[in-house]
C-alpha cells in the first residue's frame, strides 16, 4: 500500500473513533435519563 493511502485510512480511523466516542452525547443521555426516569448512570465509567 502507498504511504498517502496508509496516512488516508490513518485519518478516517482516527475520524471514525471521534465520531463514534462522543463522551459528551453519553453525559446528556445519562443526565437526561436519571431526570425523567430516576435511572442512576453506570458505575463503570461510561461517563
């Protein structure tokens, strides 16, 4: 594989992962979910 195209799938992996662990959406749902529900968040820090 060329070396551009190594630097490509390096770059859309790392984009994939950012878009994908969005610590903040998982707040807000935890968040919004223990308002309206009573639901606690996990405790094994998937906030």
């Amino acid at each position: 594989m060329r070396r551009s195209l190594r630097h490509l799938h390096r770059h859309w992996r790392n984009a994939r992962t950012h878009t994908l662990h969005d610590a903040n959406r998982w707040k807000y749902l935890h968040i919004g979910n223990f308002t309206a529900n009573g639901t606690y968040p996990p405790n094994h820090g998937l906030i």
